[in-house]
C-alpha cells in the first residue's frame, strides 16, 4: 500500500489517499483508477484540489466528491478512522485543535493546529488555550468561531481505548508533577476516564 507523504498529519495519524479512495470509499478498484479521479479533479480534501495518492488524511479532514454527490468527515469510532457522511452546505467549516501556541517574530500569536495548519491572530485577538478547539473555514482559512475546553463541552476522543466516543466533559484532573492531566467526561449514564490530550471539542453541529 502507497504509504502517506510527510505533510499536514504524521503517518501514525493518518491513511494514504488511495487507500480512501479504494478500500474505504469504493471509488476505485486500484490506483491508476484512482489517479484518474484526481486527474479530473473530482476529489477534494477541505476544499482543495488532490493531486497526490499519498496525500495524508486524517481527523476532522472534510472529503468532498462533489460529481459523485458524496461529502465526508474524517472522525473515529472504534480506535478506527471511519467516515462521517456529510450534508454539502456542512463542508465548509472544519473543526481544529489548538495544539500549541508561539508568538512569533512580528509579535503575533501563532495557533499550532492539530493538522499542521497554521493560524496568526493579533495578541490583543488572543482567547484561547491549547486543547481549545477553532472552527476554520476552508479553503479560505478564516476563523468562523471556537469552543473552550471546559466543563460542558462536547467532546471526541480520539486516541486511546475510548476513541471514537463523544460525551461531555465533566472535570480536568491535573496529576502530580509532569504527568499530562486526566479527563472525566459522561455520556449516557457512563462515566470514562481519558487523557486530556485524548480530547478535540466540537458542538451540536458535529452530530449532523
């Protein structure tokens, strides 16, 4: 299987394009069929133009086969990268963890994204925190909107043994020294214990 190139999720986050489009989707029995869907240019990957089998994919990627009339997002379930099917007015806005944050040369802050993305804001702009999750149209790159990481919030999980479920987070629990902080989060009656890095927020509009 073609591996992923390096890019925008590592190759332990992420699948190759081709095994997309072949054994997840169905859109193509082998490679050269699926060379010739980008040829065209009929699959876009949050609003851009494929052009690399090996392209990575990964969480909260938005897939649109717009000739085929099929839209997706890239989530969890089961530890498993599995397709959310999307309306097509629901493609343009992409949910991003803050996984880090620099100020950079000029005095801006830079938001580190969890797929590699980028975002520069003013500091007087800045409100959130790592772990925050923001809302960014694509492929335009805008900020839409963000959601804190706090008690309330609807959460994925989406590493560990509790990946692929969404619940709400109930408490952050810090852990002594150096050791990443826990979180308990509820969903039906069920309590679960995660890691707190496990966690990406999103909102209502996420369950379609």
């Amino acid at each position: 299987m073609k591996k992923a190139m390096p890019g925008k999720h590592s190759s332990s986050e992420s699948i190759p394009l081709v095994f997309l489009l072949r054994d997840k989707l169905g859109l193509a029995e082998n490679a050269r069929q699926a060379k010739k869907l980008l040829i065209q240019g009929e699959v876009l990957i949050d609003g851009l133009k494929a052009n690399d089998l090996g392209t990575p994919v990964g969480l909260m990627d938005i897939i649109s086969i717009p000739k085929a009339g099929k839209y997706y997002r890239i989530t969890v379930s089961k530890g498993k990268f599995a397709l959310q099917e999307l309306k097509p007015d629901k493609t343009g806005v992409k949910y991003c963890r803050i996984d880090g944050k620099t100020i950079n040369k000029k005095g801006k802050v830079q938001l580190n994204l969890h797929d590699s993305r980028v975002m520069l804001i003013e500091k007087e702009e800045d409100r959130f925190k790592v772990g925050d999750t923001i809302l960014v149209s694509v492929p335009k790159q805008e900020l839409k909107g963000f959601l804190k990481l706090e008690k309330g919030a609807l959460c994925v999980v989406f590493k560990g043994r509790h990946a692929g479920e969404t619940a709400t987070l109930e408490e952050i629990l810090s852990r002594e020294g150096s050791k990443p902080a826990d979180a308990k989060l509820s969903s039906g009656g069920k309590e679960l214990i995660t890691l707190k890095d496990y966690l990406i927020v999103v909102d209502e509009d996420f369950k379609g």
